[in-house]
C-alpha cells in the first residue's frame, strides 16, 4: 500500500526494541526514517507526504538521546506503548491542524480535481481519525499490559499487529468505498 513505508522505521523499531535492545531499536529507527525523509524530500516530495516519516525522524532522535543518556529509564520497558503514545498524537495533531496526516499520501493517488473537495478532505479526516484512535488503543492497552504483565509477549505482538492492521485495512477499503458512493 502506498505510504505505508513511512511506517518502516516504527515497524523495525517494534521487532528490534524488545526492552534490552531499545537502543539498537532507536538508532536502526532514527537511521530509516532520516534516509527515508532524506529519500523522499530528494525524490520531489512535498513535507505534507512525509509527516509519519518526519515524525519518526524527530521521535527517535529524542529516544536514541535518552536511551543513550539513560540506558536504564524506567520508560524503557513502555517503549512499544511510548510509540503509540507519539504516532496518536501526530495524528490527532494533524487533525487538529485540520490537515490529516493521509491528505498528502492520498493527493498522490488521486486527480488535482478532487483535492480541494469537501468529500476528500472527510475522507482523509476519517483515515486519519481511524489511525488516531487505533494508536490511543494501543498506547492505552500497551501500557496497561506492559505494566501488569511484561512478558506477555505474545499479547503485545497481538496488540501492536491488530492496531496496525485494522487501520491500514481499513484505509484499503475506505476511499473505495467513498468512489462508490458518490458514484450512486
């Protein structure tokens, strides 16, 4: 799916970064999104297409200081749930901003014509919301899991693949189903 690549740096930093290894998780993350942001910006893209990848570029330099600072916070083992708690509030600030972080992506997919729609602009702010409330679950659910019970691992990977696919499902089918509609 397209731009869903700028989700990379967070998804290498979710498989590297179990709570011994969330240095290495850090720099592998900020190291991916700094060339992806690098790749990107060289390719011609407008900052509006890579608000995820920016956002990643500046989360895991703040995180690659502290983990280097302070290998031993007692944030390290809230790492996967500290990712949710930033990419809920990149996309609750787009929305607030009333510029969703998915209007970039998505006027790279679609005719000038529609940009400036009513429909297009909902439905950007409804994907976005999708991914905001998906992230606000995770970061909720993986606090509470991580602080009760940190080695369920299997119940994290559940938590951190459902609050990513659900979303991303969801953003596969959505403006699909909008055309339509709107084609009735």
């Amino acid at each position: 799916m397209p731009g869903l690549i700028g989700f990379l740096p967070w998804i290498v930093y979710a498989v590297i970064a179990t709570s011994d290894e969330w240095r290495s998780g850090a720099i592998t993350g900020l190291v991916i999104a700094l060339v992806l942001v690098v790749r990107d910006r060289w390719a011609g893209k407008a900052w509006d297409e890579m608000v995820i990848e920016s956002s990643a570029a500046v989360f895991f330099a703040c995180l690659t200081v502290l983990s280097l600072v302070d290998p031993h916070s007692p944030l390290t083992p809230y790492g996967p749930a500290l990712v949710n708690v930033w990419l809920a509030g990149t996309a609750w600030g787009s929305l607030a901003l009333r510029k969703p972080f998915t209007l970039g992506i998505a006027r790279t997919m679609t005719s000038q014509e529609v940009w400036e729609t009513p429909q297009f602009y909902r439905a950007n702010a409804i994907i976005t919301t999708v991914w905001a409330a998906a992230f606000t679950v995770a970061a909720v659910s993986l606090t509470l899991v991580l602080n009760a019970a940190p080695h369920a691992t299997t119940l994290v990977i559940a938590i951190k693949v459902l609050t990513f696919a659900v979303p991303a499902v969801f953003t596969a089918w959505y403006p699909k189903h909008v055309r339509r509609a709107l084609a009735k």
